[in-house]
C-alpha cells in the first residue's frame, strides 16, 4: 500500500503512531499486500492485452486523453511492482528489516531499502495522482477544442516534474539531517505528509468539478451538432457523464481509507500515551482501516482499467499482426462506410456555409469519440448519428 508511514517507518526513532501499525500482524499485513497488488497486476495486464475478435478502436485520431489513461495504467501496474518486492522482501528476510530500528547501526543497507522501496511506491502513485489530474483538464480542454496530442508533453512535464520534486522535498525534509534524527518533532513529518497528500486532495477536490464541467459542456455540444437533443444524444451524454463518476468511485474507495488512518494516527500522535484505555476504539479503528488500505490501494490499477474500458474479457490475442492506423483506414474506405467527410471535392454543390458546419460537427464527433474511448456502442452510435455518416 501507498502510506507516508512507510518512510516514516525507516526513522529509528520513529513515532508511537507509526510503531502501532507497523507492528500489528506484519506477517498478514505484508501477505495482504501481495495478495491485492498481485491480482491486481494481472488482471491490469489482462484488460490492458489486446483480445481475439477485437476490432481496433475507432478513433478519429490519437487523443492525448488515451495516452493519460495508459500511463495511469502503467503507474498502478509499476507501484505494485513495487509494493510486491517491498513486501517479499519484509517477509522473507525479517532478521535484515530487523536493522532498520538499530539507530547507529553500521549495515547502511536495510535503511537505504526501506528509504528506497517507499520513495519508489510513493513515486509512482503520486504520478497516477498527477496523471489522474491531467486527464480531467484535457476531458475539458478536448471538448472546449484546446488540447491536442501536443499537449502531452505539457502534461509530461507537470507530472513528473511535480511528483519529483514533492517526493523529494518531503523525504528530504522528513530525514534532514539523518536518519538516526528524523521524526524528532512534527516539523519534519508534517512537509512530508503534505507533499505526500496534496495530489491525492487536489484529484478528489478538483476533479469532480472539472469533470461536472466537462458534462455540461458535452450536453451544449450535443444539444448544437444537430440542432435537436436526441435519445443517442442523451445517451451519449448520460454514459460519458457515468464514465467520469466511476472514475470518482474508483479513487474514493481506494484511497479514502488512507484519509481516515492517517487522521486518526495524526489524532493519536497528538495525545500523551496512545496505549489509554479511552483510545481503544480510535487504535482499532486506526489498525483496521490500516489493513483496508493493504487490500484497496493496490486493487487500483484493475478497478481503474474497468471504470475507463469496461471488462475486455479473457480471450488473449497474443499473435503479432500488422494493425492499420484507424484514423487512416478509416478516411480512405468508401464514403457509404466512411465516417469522416470525404475530400473538398467530394460533392461540387456543397455550399460553403454547410462545409464550415460538417467541419463544426466532425470536430464535436471527435470531441465526444475521445471521452467515450472504449465503449463501442457509444462511438457507434454516435458515427450513426453523424450528418456526415449518414450521406446527408
């Protein structure tokens, strides 16, 4: 799982919060962790592999928002990797994650694999956070038509660059100036948790807004292709509109118990002796919501691929074939089956006024296409719907 208690963890005079979990049934919670983040990786890879008897995705072009939702894809799927090495090796090797809590210890190796592993698990989540971000500024930024494939580089450069430099501050803040000192005062852990937890609250805060944005501007796309709002249309909107919230569910569950833990650890740092009775239920509440976090953080990667896809199925296409381009297959096949216009010269008695409109609703078409990016019946009722699909 993806907690700033894992870097914590690696102090040697770490907190009594962070003792508290780290030590309760290390052994389950390690297994739990591999459990989740294994399933989770294959069957991430499974939805990711191309499947037999599946048709490319028609798209009009290569958007910047199926990039996005690849590389969260591979973010979750790289994290895992991780959180799976991390607790392989907790498990196997207990005697050398043992030296870690040796505060002037000369084996410098336990410590830097603890320091190592968790920057690399927070790394990665935190740049799906980033990732997660982008993609609801370019779902809006496609349909107001200001994003395009090049806008990637820009999104390139946001998110790594952020996720770098915050995993970087918050670590080094947290160890200034070493090990064996970290975590003697709040000082040092409080940067550290807000670099870790600013990407995962600005993706529950702002995305939903944007993407509330987003779904009205889709209906006002609509609602103006044809100058009417028809049942495709609603539908159209109505399944677009329920893509982004499964997406906000997806996050939600995932991560929110990690929200909880770390506000009730917070709460009990605060107090002079986490062991009194009355805190009881806070511990317990705070142990159980540690082992949710070991099952729901790494689950993720899958539920994600299921929220931006659907289920893809099991039939694996592992044979390599030639695949043609979609969007030049596509404009060079006949115009009964072609869903963009065909060239200037297509038809000499077209006037000029409903060329600039056929462009305008090629452009919304596409717009739409992006969003609704792996599921077919809506790319096809929406080619159906097209003026320029059906011949005028």
């Amino acid at each position: 799982m993806a907690s700033p208690r894992l870097e914590t963890y690696c102090c040697p005079n770490r907190d009594a919060a962070t003792q508290l979990v780290m030590d309760f049934q290390p052994q389950v919670f390690c297994g739990v962790c591999i459990g989740s983040a294994s399933i989770s990786l294959l069957l991430t890879i499974l939805q990711l592999l191309p499947k037999k008897g599946q048709s490319p995705r028609k798209m009009p072009k290569a958007s910047s928002s199926s990039t996005i939702l690849l590389l969260i894809s591979i973010c979750d799927i790289l994290g895992g990797l991780g959180m799976i090495f991390r607790s392989s090796v907790w498990l196997g090797f207990p005697g050398f994650i043992a030296n870690i809590s040796v505060v002037n210890g000369t084996d410098v190796w336990p410590s830097t694999f603890c320091v190592g592993s968790a920057m690399w698990i927070q790394l990665l989540y935190s740049a799906g956070f980033w990732w997660l971000f982008c993609y609801a500024v370019d779902s809006y930024l496609v349909v107001r038509r200001s994003a395009g494939l090049s806008t990637i580089v820009l999104y390139h450069m946001m998110t790594w660059g952020l996720a770098v430099m915050l995993c970087v501050e918050g670590i080094a803040l947290l160890y200034y100036p070493s090990l064996s000192s970290c975590e003697n005062g709040l000082e040092h852990a409080i940067p550290h948790y807000i670099t870790t937890y600013a990407p995962l609250l600005l993706v529950l805060v702002v995305n939903p807004i944007l993407f509330r944005r987003t779904v009205s501007a889709v209906a006002s796309l609509l609602k103006g292709r044809q100058g009417i709002y028809t049942e495709n249309e609603r539908r159209l909107g109505t399944e677009i509109q329920m893509r982004f919230f499964k997406i906000m569910l997806v996050f939600v569950i995932c991560w929110s118990s990690n929200v909880i833990n770390e506000t009730l650890l917070f709460y009990l740092e605060m107090q002079p002796d986490i062991n009194e009775m009355p805190l009881k239920n806070i511990r317990s509440a705070a142990l159980i919501t540690w082992i949710i976090m070991g099952v729901l953080n790494p689950m993720q990667g899958f539920l994600f691929t299921l929220a931006f896809y659907g289920w893809t199925g099991w039939r694996v296409d592992l044979k390599w074939r030639k695949r043609e381009i979609p969007w030049e297959s596509m404009s060079s096949s006949t115009a009964g089956e072609n869903a963009y216009p065909a060239p200037v010269n297509y038809q000499s008695n077209i006037h000029d006024s409903k060329k600039i409109s056929t462009t305008d609703s090629q452009q919304t078409d596409e717009a739409i296409s992006m969003l609704s990016e792996g599921n077919t019946s809506s790319d096809e009722r929406l080619t159906r719907s097209s003026p320029i699909y059906q011949g005028w």
